[in-house]
C-alpha cells in the first residue's frame, strides 16, 4: 500500500474516485436517519433558521460572531425541514466522502476509502450537532464544496482557497475551519516538513483573520470589539495564572464529555478508542513517521485551540464541537490498518476488523439515537391536531421539557415546544411561566399537571398542561 509522501502523479485519480464512496455514504446516513427524515428533530434554537427569521438570531452575532449564519436567516425562500434536513446530511455524506477519496487516493470504491468515509461518517459529535440542520446548512456546505474541490483542482489552488474559506466557515462555526485542516493536510501532493510548516502557518494566519475579521464586525455593528459571551455560559474568563489554574476542571469536563459522547456512554468503549488510538499511532510512527506527523499536526492545532479557549475564557465546549477529534481518530486507524495489512496479515486483518467493528456498531447507536426523538416528535403531532381545532389562545401550564417523552429527546428548553406549534399548525401558545398573571385572567386557576400532557377546554381558549417538576 502507498503510504503520505509518495502520491505525486496520481493527481487524476482524485477527481474520479469519489462518485462511488458518495453513494455509499448517502446510503449509510439516509439509513441511520431513517426514522428522522420525514419529520426531523429541531433544537429550539434552531427554528429561527428554519423560519428565516434573522430577528430571533440577531443575538448570536454578537454572542457567537455567526454572521454568515446570520445572512442565511435573511432569505426570502423557506424551505421544509425534511428537504434541509436531507440536504444537510447528504452535505455531511459529501465531505466524508470527498476527504476519504483525498487521503485513500486509487479510483473506484475500494476497502480502506469505503471503511475511512464510514468511520468519518458515524461520528457522535456529527450526529449530535445535525440537530442544528437549519442553521449550520451553509457552514457545512462550505466545508463540503471545499471537500468536493480538493478532489478536482490542484493543491495549489487549494491552499489559495483555504483562507477564504477558512475565514467564511469559522463564521459559521467555531472549529469548522478544523475540518478544511484536515483536507488541506492530506491533499498535498508532496509532502515534508517544510511544507507542512508552511501550511500550518498559513492555516493560523487564517484563523486570525476570521477572529480579527468577526471582532472587527462586531464592533462596526454592535459596537464591541469582540464576542462576549452569553449569560447562559456560565464563563469565569482568566485574567491571570490562578485563574487559569482555576478553569482546569472545565478541561476535565470538555474532555471527558467527548470521550464519553464518542462512546455513547459505555466505558469499555472509551478504553477500545483510547487503546486503537495508541496503537495506530505505534503504528504509523514505526512504518509513516511522516504521516503521523501530518495527522497530529492536524490533530494538536485543533485541540491546543480548544484549550486555549476553555482555559482563557472559562467555558466547557460540547462534545458536538470536536467532530475534527474524530476525523483525525478515523484517519489515524484507518491509515495504520491499510499499511498493516502490508507489513504483518494478521495484524492487519485484527486492526480491520477493529474498524468495522466501531462502523457497524456505531451506525446501529447512531439509528438507535435518532429514534430516541421519535416520541416526543408524535405527541407534539398528536397536540398540534388536538389544539388546531381550538379557536381562541392556547395556554402552556407546567413545562413541556419535563415530559416524558421530552427526557429521552434532550428537550432543552419550553421553547422548544412553542416553536414546534408554530411550525407544525401556525399557532402561537402562551407559555404560562412566563405569562402566569395573562394565564390566569384567561384560563382560570392553575391547576397542577398531570404526569402526562393533557388538553382541557375553557371558555376562550384550551390548555395544555405538561409536568411541572
């Protein structure tokens, strides 16, 4: 097997390779969302995206500096989320495909580029974040077209686009940018450590531009130089080294949340991905010292930003935003397989067989997780026919995130559940948390909830009622 260093002419084999590992993956995601496809599952702050509503997302330019998300919100189409849903994990389909063609360079569908674009595909922290379809659509269509490029233009024109695009998907979001890394990284033709020297730099000056770019927007339209952030983060920024000694926990916390997400919380997963992380890496330093050298490269830029930012501004970072920890991951056990198979059958074969193993079973837990949203999906459909033959408001008592089909979906806010109503049949609720004396000049007393959500008619109006604690 050809090993990083040694792919110079064989440049065209990129831009044919790739249509058949495509197919493979749509395949695999459509399978996986299966359940989520006809009626997706939305994260209530996404429904702004949804609705094309920049008024409701306004906030995060100044709090997450998401302007290009922004400008997504202002369209005048509204399209259903099924379509954007469907768009969206084909998008996710493309770039595992494009980057598995990138790195497993031969024509057509063979073994190790099928295996590596599966293992990219299955990650938890993609299929995590695809609940946020709506608004993170033109982020990842920007990584995925620069994905779809680095198989049909050379590598020079690629490196010329990388700060372009670098500086568009960091807008998008935060580490999106890690993900074009990672192609920029393999795509290059001729490799040393000069070369990865240079692009390492040209990837960091990139990445300051976009901060200095989004603060510098910022201040012109918020008038602050900079991202502050939201209450709701709960952040202890560090002014000096005790306080940055003060913000190791959330470290801990950022940490072992990916691990565990990555391992849908069973512990000997966690140790099967530590120790297939440690020998891959024994691996590719004993027979490509040179390509474990380019992966964590990649790997190490991604994570020390990371660090730097939990450190310095004192916030814990969901598992959702290190899918680059996993592209890397996916690469590295791959890329050891396919030179084993070379070196020791054996060896080869077990460090195969290891792959495949995380891709079957992980596409089972992907499927298995998105039914998880299917319950509270149907009886928010089931609500949304029941209340649409009331005439008059639609009060919410007690608190639709307690439910007990909200629990096993993640519901994360009420929010969630008046924005579903308004998506599903147009109608606005009152949420009587927030308007408790409005519920009461309407609705009457407020009775206590049942353990389940029930429907009650009054005189102007109905009620929903959900659990209270």
């Amino acid at each position: 097997m050809t090993a990083i260093g040694s792919f110079e002419g064989k440049r065209l084999a990129i831009g044919f390779g790739a249509g058949a590992v495509l197919w493979l993956c749509v395949a695999a995601v459509f399978a996986i969302s299966l359940s989520n496809l006809s009626d997706p599952m939305i994260r209530y702050d996404d429904y702004p995206a949804l609705f094309a509503d920049g008024d409701l997302f306004w906030e995060k330019t100044l709090n997450e500096g998401r302007w290009v998300n922004y400008i997504w919100h202002l369209r005048k189409v509204v399209t259903p989320a099924w379509l954007n849903f469907a768009i969206y994990q084909a998008l996710w389909a493309l770039f595992a495909a494009t980057l598995a063609t990138v790195i497993v360079r031969q024509k057509g569908l063979t073994f190790f580029k099928g295996t590596l674009a599966l293992l990219i595909l299955v990650s938890p922290s993609a299929l995590l974040i695809s609940l946020w379809f709506n608004t993170l659509l033109p982020g990842l269509g920007l990584v995925a077209i620069f994905g779809l490029l680095a198989c049909r233009v050379s590598n020079r024109t690629l490196n010329l686009l990388l700060p372009i695009f670098v500086v568009a998907t960091f807008m998008a979001y935060t580490t999106f940018p890690l993900l074009l890394l990672a192609v920029s990284l393999f795509r290059q033709d001729e490799r040393s450590i000069p070369k990865l020297i240079g692009l390492g730099a040209l990837f960091t000056v990139s990445f300051v531009v976009a901060i200095l770019l989004t603060y510098t927007i910022n201040w012109s339209v918020h008038g602050i130089f900079g991202v502050p952030l939201a209450e709701w983060r709960e952040a202890t920024p560090a002014h000096n080294l005790v306080e940055l000694r003060s913000n190791l926990p959330k470290l801990w916390e950022t940490g072992n949340a990916f691990i565990t997400k990555s391992s849908f919380g069973l512990f000997p997963a966690q140790v099967f991905h530590i120790a297939l992380m440690i020998g891959a890496t024994a691996v590719l330093v004993r027979y490509a010292p040179l390509e474990a050298l380019y992966i964590y490269a990649g790997l190490i830029t991604g994570v020390t930003l990371i660090v730097l930012q939990v450190l310095k501004l004192g916030v814990s970072i969901p598992a959702r935003a290190l899918i680059f920890v996993w592209v890397f991951y996916a690469i590295a056990v791959v890329r050891a397989a396919e030179i084993l198979t070379t070196k020791h059958a054996f060896a080869g074969r077990m460090a195969c067989n290891a792959a495949l193993l995380i891709v079957g079973s992980f596409l089972l837990q992907s499927y298995k997780q998105m039914n998880q949203y299917q319950g509270w999906q149907f009886e928010t459909r089931q609500i949304g026919q029941m209340i649409n033959s009331f005439e008059g408001p639609i009060l919410v008592k007690g608190h639709p995130m307690l439910s007990a089909s909200a629990i096993p979906a993640g519901v994360q806010s009420d929010l969630a559940f008046q924005f579903r109503m308004q998506h599903l049949v147009g109608r606005n609720v009152i949420m009587c948390a927030a308007n408790e004396a409005l519920c009461k000049g309407l609705g009457g007393t407020l009775e206590e909830p049942g353990p389940l959500p029930s429907i009650s008619e009054f005189e102007d109006g109905a009620a929903v009622r959900f659990p209270e604690k």
